[in-house]
C-alpha cells in the first residue's frame, strides 16, 4: 500500500505553493495569519525578473531600467496601521495590495517601447490618482490605497531619458565586462583642433580640450608632455587627470588596448574578493543506533507516528519513494522515542500539545538538511540528509511552541519576559550559553595590566602641570611623594569623590598638589583639572579592587559561535550566535549527553558545527560552535531546569520508561 501524508493537511509546503507566477488572492485561502503578515510582500507577488534575459531579447535598456526602477519603487509591503484591528480591516489592505501590485507588474512587465515609458503615467497611473482641483497634489483612489506613495508616483513620471541614461551609467546597469571597464575610461580624438596643446600661464605644454560651452585642461606627464610626439587624427585615452595612452590610430585600437591590460586587473581584484560559503554539514555516511528495539523489526505506519506521538499532521515530498517513506517513518519513530526517553517524557508530548506536525523532504530550503518552521509549527527534514538534525530541530519547536503556550510571542530565548515567574530559567540559559565567569592566572594578569594602565594614566596626568626641568630635585621629590600618597590613599579618595565633584576641594593630597604648582608655576591647578585627578584617583581604588575577583567573559561556544558567522554566510546576519540557534546546538548536545547511546536520527550532527580559523600567530585552528567541557555541563543544568518547570506547569509530563515495559506493544504493525 502506498505510503501517504497523515494527519491533518499541514499547507504551505512547497510543492503547494504558487513557485513562480507570483502570490493571488486566491492563495491567501490555504494561509494562517502568521503566514500571510510573512509573504504577503512585493518579492512574492513580484517576483525579481531576470532583467539580462530581457536585455538578450532584444529589449532597450531604458526600458528595462524602468521596469526596474517602478518595482523597486513598489511599496514592499501593505501598509497597515494601529488602526486596522479587525480581520476583516487587514484582510482588506493585504488583498487590495496583492490586486494592485499585480495589475502594476501585469502592465509593467509588458512595456517594450521608450514611447509606453513616456505615456505610463498617462496610460496606467492616473487610474488610481484623483486630481484636486487647483492643486498640484493628487490623492489615491481608494482602490490603490497604501499601495501608491511619493517614491513610486515620481518613478512613474518620465518626461524625457536623461535622468534614466545618467543612472545607467553610473551604475553600470546590464553592463558586460568588457563594457565596465571601457565605461570608466575616455576615448579622446587629438585633432589638433577642438582638442591641442597650448601653453598655460608657466609655459608649460597642456592640452586643452574645447567643448560645447567650456573647456578642459589636461596635464601630460614625462614623455607624453612633448607636442611633437603626438599623432594628429589619432585617439589617446584619459582617466582621472590621467593619459594613459597616446597615437592610437582607431577607438576599436584604444579599445583593444583597455581590455587587454585592465581586464586581467580587474578579474583579479574580484578573484581576491572571496565569498563566504554556507556551512553544511557532512551528510552521516550510517545511520546507527544503539538501544531498545521499540518496533520489533516492524515498518511504521503515519497512523502509527499518530497515535505513539500526538503529531498534528505528516507529509511526504512527491520525489520520495515508498522506500525513503518506509525509512523516514522507522528512524523518525525510533529517534523520537529516544528523545521521549532523554527527556523522560511521554511519547504524546512530543507534538508538543499536539501542535507539532513532521515532514519528511516536503518543504525543502535551499541547501538545508532540516528546518523549523514556526508559521506552521512544522520540522522537515530533507530526505536522509537531514538525518542527525531531528533533536537540533525539535530544541526549535520547544523553544517556539512553549513560548507561545506561555503567552510570549515567539521563541522563549528572545522574548522571554522579565516579569514572568520562569524569566530566570531562561535567562540563566542564555547568560551561561554566552557567558562565564572566571578567574584564572590569566584573568589575574589583565587585571592587573588594566591596573597599572589606570595608574599610568593618573601618574601622566599629574606630571604635565610639573614639568621637571622647571622643578628643583626637593620640588621634585615632593611632588613624588605627594604621587604616591594620592596613589596610596585611593580608597580614601574614593569615599570623598561625590563630595571633591560639588566643592573641587577636600582631598588633601590633591590640594597640597595644587599648591606646589602654585609655588613652581605661579598658579594652582584649577577645578576642573583637580577633579580629573580625583576621579583617575577613584578608578585606580577600582581596578586594585578587581585584581583577583572572579571576571565575566565570553564563554567558548560564544566566541566561536561568533567566529562562525565571519567564516560562513547565512541569510540573516548573525545567525551562528542568536539565542535561537546557540540554544538549539546546545539542545542537540543536551540531548545527547542524556541519551547516553547512540542515535544518530536524532542527534548525529550535535557536534557537526566544525570549522578552520586562523589565530594571531597565522596557525590552523580547529573552531567548534557548539558547547563543551564545562561550559556545556553548566548549560546542561540549564536547561534541565527548564525541563522541570515545563513538567511542573503541566506543559510537558514526566514517564519513566523503566518501568513500562511493554509501552508499544498495542501498535498494530504494517
């Protein structure tokens, strides 16, 4: 029998989707509210063309570039406001959006005369424009409310191609290789007419170049400043106030001669740009598993992964045959039950108040092996590739589902809130993901350097009022000694800073200090100056104080999670060090540490998170962004606090395993 999706229809997978003729109306019918705030978007109603295949069929580049410049000019988004409260408001705007935008790209799209971008605005934007009377303003008909503002009404007003060839230009748009390079040169025809030498008011030999109505001066250099070197009739090439080259019988000659010396220079400046790649994983060559054999041998069934596990709904990608089904279905049932027993709880919570739904290879994401999506409350795992990845994900699903269920609004370790009973638990997570406090020789050391630092700073300060060659050896002495009796007396200066800021006076060896420049100097050392020294005073009590005192600072796993988001790129900035994926790495490895066997389903790619990064001394070091030693003990106790206080507020229910034997023997097999 043929193995089928289960459950309840989850949607929005991708093989459902509207894939490339854009977002309609009709498809907002198979959205949730969450998923409608998050596509409903000009990418997705307008899809970006491919504006190169439109220059190859023979389309003007003016036309293009307007194309272009009215898209981009498209408000991105429906414009809701504090008052659109109602479903029924905001279900408006988000269709009455989708309407117009496709009307606007359906008409766009098919422009292909300089003359159609001269008449749009005549032709398609004064539809939805109401003109006021004795007025340069216009309002927007209701029909295109939110969807017309200033940026695209002045994009649409072309009265001639100037502005539109200028850009062009300067951004180089559609332009080949060969054509950016030539683009930054000038080609110049020496006539010996419009274009000679003549000598400025020095004598020298300068070219000067007649235009319509001015002139350019330009100033040759070693060889190229002699008149008689230089061709008539023939074509120089200039850059910058720079000749580059002269006598070039032909522009298709000065042009051979650009290519030929630029072109290698230019594609190795953009071979030394090297792009970061994305991190993948090595896909795990075997799937193994070591503990108890929960199926008996047998196949698993979607009514099966149902019934153990409460799941919402489950689907299958159409390229999965039945026996990649057949294998997602054992190793996800086997996985998930290890998870049930890592976690000590029931099989039914797994699905998380039956909200989760699993998908196996349905909803692929570029070179994902598996995802989490939160719209959907859904994790897909593509094909085998995202075997290893399954605790990884359901840390997402936890993270996201039992905050919702807390009443946050999203993921618990970015929108936990402060005045929640459970904020502490979550708020050690994410402090001891990211930090730790130590004190160590090395940890001594730097505070002892920043020490002496402060101390050098409060010694400099006080010796530029007393240069010494100005200061008899008893002068000198004395202000030595006063130094270090305000070094000596730090804390004292400490406790009568608040007062010294108010008066500027009462720190006795700061005022004996003063009156010895009056003595050397002629004057004292003013207010101002007295409280720096007091407040230099004050820091020096500080960091004596810290030497030897426990210090925070980043943890390992931080660092080098952070390090990881400078070596591979992901769609987001920062991605390797958020909360939300530090905390589901450290989920995965939780899960592991807990498991105590092997189960590569669930948790082969905990410590997968693997990378080469260079050190100060330019040596190979292995980077690992994922918890270890004791910075993952302490993460781990963590989170198993928050495991607790889920099972305490009845979210989560404890089961011991050991003690039901015979927990699954009521499933009937396949």
């Amino acid at each position: 029998m043929e193995i089928q999706d289960f459950g309840e229809k989850i949607g929005g997978a991708k093989k459902d989707l509207w894939k490339e003729r854009g977002l309609s109306v009709d498809d907002l019918l198979e959205m949730n509210d969450a998923e409608k705030n998050k596509l409903i978007k000009k990418d997705n109603v307008w899809k970006k063309p491919d504006y190169q295949a439109m220059l190859d069929k023979g389309l003007s580049k003016r036309v293009i570039y307007f194309i272009k410049t009215i898209r981009d000019a498209t408000p991105t988004k429906p414009v809701l406001t504090i008052f659109d409260k109602s479903n029924e408001e905001i279900q408006e705007k988000q269709e009455g959006y989708i309407t117009f935008v496709s009307q606007l790209r359906d008409y766009v799209m098919n422009i292909s005369t300089e003359d159609e971008v001269l008449n749009f605005y005549n032709t398609f934007m004064q539809k939805y424009l109401i003109k006021k009377e004795n007025s340069y303003f216009v309002e927007v008909s209701p029909t295109a409310f939110g969807c017309i503002d200033n940026k695209l009404l002045k994009a649409s007003q072309v009265h001639n191609f100037r502005f539109i060839d200028r850009e062009i230009s300067k951004k180089e748009f559609l332009y080949t290789d060969d054509e950016k390079i030539l683009s930054r040169f000038d080609i110049i025809l020496f006539d010996n007419a419009n274009v000679k030498f003549i000598k400025d008011y020095t004598g020298r030999d300068i070219i000067q170049i007649q235009n319509d109505y001015s002139k350019t001066f330009l100033y040759p250099k070693d060889e190229l400043n002699n008149p008689e070197s230089w061709k008539e009739n023939t074509f120089f090439i200039y850059q910058h106030g720079n000749i580059i080259k002269n006598n070039l019988e032909s522009i298709d000659e000065a042009e051979k001669y650009l290519l030929d010396n630029y072109k290698i220079k230019s594609e190795s400046k953009t071979n030394a740009k090297t792009r970061k790649k994305g991190f993948i994983p090595e896909q795990l060559k075997h799937i193994s598993r070591i503990g108890e054999d929960y199926r008996n041998n047998k196949n698993i069934t979607g009514e099966d992964m149902m019934k153990t596990f409460n799941f919402r709904g489950g689907e299958f990608g159409n390229w999965l045959n039945e026996n990649d089904r057949q294998q997602s279905l054992n190793y996800g049932y086997d996985a998930l039950l290890d998870l049930s027993k890592a976690l000590s709880i029931s099989p039914t919570d797994i699905s998380l108040g039956n909200r989760l739904s699993i998908a196996f290879g349905s909803r692929g994401r570029g070179n994902a092996l598996a995802h989490y999506e939160p719209d959907r409350e859904v994790i897909n795992l593509t094909k085998m590739k995202g075997a290893g990845s399954l605790a990884h994900e359901w840390g997402h699903a936890l993270d996201d589902i039992m905050g919702k269920q807390l009443g946050e609004k999203g993921f618990l370790t970015e929108n936990y809130s402060y005045s929640k009973p459970y904020s502490n638990i979550i708020k050690d997570i994410v402090d001891t993901m990211q930090y730790k406090t130590v004190c160590n020789e090395e940890t001594v050391k730097n505070q002892t350097k920043e020490y002496e630092r402060q101390l050098n700073r409060l010694k400099n300060n006080i010796n530029m009022f007393f240069p010494e060659e100005y200061l008899t050896k008893e002068q000198i002495e004395l202000k030595n000694n006063l130094i270090q009796n305000i070094i000596d007396n730090a804390e004292k200066g400490s406790e009568t800073l608040l007062e010294y800021l108010q008066k500027g006076s009462g720190n006795k060896d700061i005022d004996d200090l003063s009156e010895l420049r009056k003595i050397t100097a002629g004057r004292i050392i003013n207010k101002e100056d007295r409280t720096t020294i007091a407040r230099l005073q004050e820091r020096v009590f500080f960091y004596k104080n810290q030497i030897g005192k426990p210090q925070k600072i980043k943890t390992d796993f931080y660092e080098n999670s952070i390090q990881f988001d400078d070596l591979y790129s992901k769609s987001d900035h920062g991605y390797w060090q958020s909360k939300i994926e530090m905390f589901a790495r450290c989920f995965a490895c939780y899960v592991s540490d807990k498991l105590n066997y092997r189960s590569d389903y669930l948790c082969g790619h905990a410590e997968s998170s693997v990378g080469f990064g260079v050190d100060k001394n330019d040596e190979l070091t292995v980077i690992k962004a994922y918890p270890e030693g004791e910075e993952r003990i302490e993460i781990n106790k963590k989170i198993d606090k928050l495991i607790e206080f889920l099972k305490e507020k009845q979210l989560l229910h404890n089961y011991d395993f050991d003690k039901t034997n015979d927990n699954f023997e009521e499933l009937d097999y396949a």
